[in-house]
C-alpha cells in the first residue's frame, strides 16, 4: 500500500456515504433480502415450468446491435499478444438464441448486464436481466408469464401493490394489452399507421411530424420518424401506463422491432411487447425473428443510426446469425429484474435494491 505523507484524502460528506457504511447497509438491508426471496420465488417458478436454468459468458463478440445501447469495450489478449476486441454484453440473448438453436426448448438466464450512458434512479451500469424463451410457444403466453411474476414478486415481497413515486399497481389484477397504435391514438389523437409503409419498411416523418405538431408536441428539422415516435412514446404514453395495474403495450412498428418477427396479421407491427407497472418499462418481449437474412439487413440499418448519431457502430455476430437459421420458432423476453424488485419492495432508486452497486463516476 502506498500512502500520500503529504497530503489527506478529503474526508467524504455525510451525503456521500458509500453504501457499505453499516447504517447505509442497515437501511437498505430490507430491500436486498426482498430481492433475494424474490429471486429465490422466480427461479421455483421457472424450475416447476420445466425450463433449465443457463449462465451465459459476459465477455461477447458484439454487445448486441441496437442503435441507442452503448455498451463496455475491453479486449482479450492471446499468449503471443495478439488482440481481439470484445464487449460486455448488454443482454445475455445472443447466447441465449444459440442455446435454443442446440437444442433448448425453455431456457432462462439471471444474467449481469453492462450498458454504458446510464445512470439514475432506474438505471445502472451493472444490473440484473432475466430473460426466458419458449420453444415453439406463441408471444401471447409471455404475457401470462409476466402476470404470474408480477404477483409472485409482491407476494414475495409482502407487500399488496407494486409502487414507485406516487404511482401503484395492483399486481393481482390482469394486465392491461393496449396496441401501440391504440396508444397513440389514445393519448395523442395520432395515427401512426398513417405513417408507416404498407410493408412498414419506409417511414413518412414529415406526416408523422405534422401530426406531433397538431398535438401540441415539440418537433426539431433534423427530427427522424424515430425520434418523433420515442418522443410520443415517452412525453404522453409511458407516463400513464401501468397505472392501477398493468400494461402490456403490444405490437410495435416493425422498424422499432429489431428482432421481432411481422404479426400475421399486418406487416407493419410486430410481435414485440413491453410491459410497464407504475409508469415504468419492466420487460421487452419478442415472437423472435429467425431468418438471418433480414436480421442482417436490420442489424445493418440500426448500425447505420448509430454512426450517423454516434459515430460508432459495433461489429455483428455472424455465429448468431449463423445459428439463427437452426433456431426453431420461439418467444423471448427480458425483464429488468432490479426494477420489478424495486416496485415490489417499494424502493425509491435501484441502487437500494443491489448488493453492491457500481462506484461513482464523475468527471
């Protein structure tokens, strides 16, 4: 150990207490034993619906191709020195994909996720994903999945509703399923569909953005129909959903669907859900995409709107999209198990609910 004979650190503020400092840890110890039964609840559940418990490595050829994630570079360094670069995962579904192309049939994964760019009441660095896939199971039966767990989690918990702020659930209640375009329509007097090809390939923004206009929304020149939609998404529909008990938002336009395959029904949506509690996104669910040719072409596409806003783009995965090809169909989903445990416990931000949360980092 080296020590500074010269200088003293600054003793830290009584704001800054780090979270191992055994009055920190006393008031959120109630929270972390709640994660724990939680946990121990959800992986009974899985055990009693037959699926097998996987653990992923962290350490990946690509993070994973979504055009807004930012993820964690490192590098791995042969014995004669030779360098590859490879990534923290963001979530653990390419490895999980490929356990289902070997031969899995229902698989779930507790995995440690890295996203970088994120830090706030609702997100860390680090945190924990549960994902679980169904063989040859339809997207709908996802959704029963998450209402199980949701009751399970305040059951777990001991508590009778699911809260965050001034918002509540009722847990035991079904959830809500409300269209993507039913929302829109909703809570901002907008057909998205009007907006959208009929194959849902090519975009309209400016009609999208005339729309956003007439509904009192904010609208900037370099505005993509991407941008016009999460501002919706996030300014009118997200804040009132899960209210009073559950939403399941269905059917996402297919260009915010990434890995998500057409409904049969219209080619513009997709098989994608997100379920929200208390005004916050808990899971994104897949009927999942299997054909490696569009998810390369997709992939590409989400590449491209990283370097045009970041100027960065990350390498893809060809051995996912090779096994891509031997994948039978599935449903798959991720659910940001921190947050739920969050609402379960009652807990007002995400660091009280981890063991040992990531460090500060300032500049």
């Amino acid at each position: 150990m080296i020590v500074n004979s010269t200088l003293s650190p600054p003793l830290p503020s009584p704001a800054a207490s780090p979270w191992w400092q055994p009055h920190v840890h006393q008031d959120r110890r109630p929270f972390l034993l709640g994660r724990n039964r939680i946990q121990q609840a959800f992986r009974g559940f899985f055990a009693g619906a037959d699926f097998v418990e996987v653990d992923t490595a962290t350490l990946q050829v690509s993070p994973g191709n979504e055009a807004h994630l930012h993820a964690f570079a490192t590098e791995a360094i042969a014995p004669d020195g030779g360098r590859t670069p490879l990534y923290l995962h963001t979530s653990p579904e390419f490895a999980c994909k490929k356990l289902l192309a070997a031969g899995e049939a229902r698989l779930n994964c507790f995995s440690h996720v890295y996203r970088n760019r994120e830090r706030g009441p609702l997100h860390h660095p680090e945190f924990t994903m549960l994902e679980w896939y169904r063989a040859g199971e339809p997207y709908a039966v996802l959704m029963q999945d998450c209402g199980k767990l949701l009751a399970l989690a305040a059951e777990s918990a001991g508590r009778p509703i699911l809260s965050f702020r001034d918002r509540q659930a009722d847990p035991f209640l079904e959830p809500e399923r409300l269209s993507v375009t039913e929302a829109f329509d909703r809570y901002a007097g907008i057909d998205l569909l009007a907006s959208l090809s009929p194959d849902g390939r090519q975009t309209d923004a400016p009609r999208l953005a005339a729309a956003l206009v007439a509904a009192g929304l904010r609208v900037a020149s370099d505005d993509t129909w991407s941008d016009l939609f999460s501002r919706v998404i996030v300014e009118r529909i997200e804040p009132r959903l899960g209210i009073g008990r559950a939403t399941i938002l269905d059917e996402y336009p297919v260009i915010e669907a990434a890995l998500a395959r057409p409904t049969v029904h219209d080619p513009r949506v997709a098989e994608r859900f997100e379920l929200y509690a208390c005004g916050v996104e808990l899971a994104n669910a897949f009927g999942e995409l299997t054909d490696p040719v569009e998810q390369a072409r997709r992939f590409a596409v989400e590449m491209d709107e990283k370097m045009r806003v970041y100027g960065e783009r990350y390498p893809v995965d060809d051995d996912f999209l090779a096994a891509l090809a031997h994948m039978p169909e599935a449903s798959g989903i991720a659910l940001g198990f921190d947050r739920l445990v969050m609402l379960a416990t009652g807990a007002s931000r995400i660091e009280q609910v981890l063991w040992a949360p990531v460090a500060e980092t300032r500049r």
